[in-house]
C-alpha cells in the first residue's frame, strides 16, 4: 500500500459521521425496501441483515431476465452452495432506485 492509499483509509475509518449516516441510511432504507417487497405475491423476503436482500422465488431466472431487459441488474442466487431456496438479491439503493426495483418486481409478478 502506498502512502497516498494509507492516508485515504485512515481518513475514511476515522469519518465516524460518514460511518454513521451511513449505517443509518442502509437501515432506514433496507427495511422500507424489505416492506415493499414484502408485500407482493410470489416472493418471501428475508430481514435485511445487510446492505442487500434475499427474496426466495422459484421463478428467479425469468425474473433476473426481465430485469436486465430493462436494464437492472439483479442476482440470480440459484444453485449457490449450501442455499436451498431459489431466489434473488438486490442491493440497497437510494430512495429513487430502490422505487424503481419494487416496480419492476411489481411489473414482472403482474405479468407472469
């Protein structure tokens, strides 16, 4: 690591603020995002333990295609080792994003 590196993560471990938004923000928005899904027929949500959410589908590649088709990643968790379940993660994003994810989930639940 070089000095210019060193300083930068001394600098950022020391911004206890930033550190703090920061968890507050991904919690605050995590659990918004886990209620909206939550809501909608076909998928089962686990609590957010993290910056992203597990939602269980058996329908998990159909859905990941729709949403690259319109240009949203998602993670297609079917057959990762020791996961039973199929499903999808989605990372926590910004108000805006994570609004445009329910809708997508909503459009594709409507559609299928």
């Amino acid at each position: 690591m070089n000095a210019l590196a060193e300083a930068a993560a001394v600098a950022s471990i020391e911004d206890t603020a930033h550190s703090a938004a920061t968890v507050a923000f991904v919690e605050r928005e995590s659990r918004w995002l886990h209620t909206q899904l939550a809501e909608l027929p076909g998928l089962r949500v686990s609590a957010p333990t993290a910056n992203f959410l597990f939602a269980e589908t058996a329908r998990s590649t159909p859905l990941r295609d729709f949403a690259e088709s319109r240009h949203t990643l998602i993670r297609d968790c079917r057959g990762w080792p020791g996961l039973e379940a199929t499903g999808v993660r989605v990372a926590v994003r910004r108000r805006w994003e994570n609004e445009i994810l329910v809708q997508l989930f909503r459009e594709f639940l409507c559609e299928s």
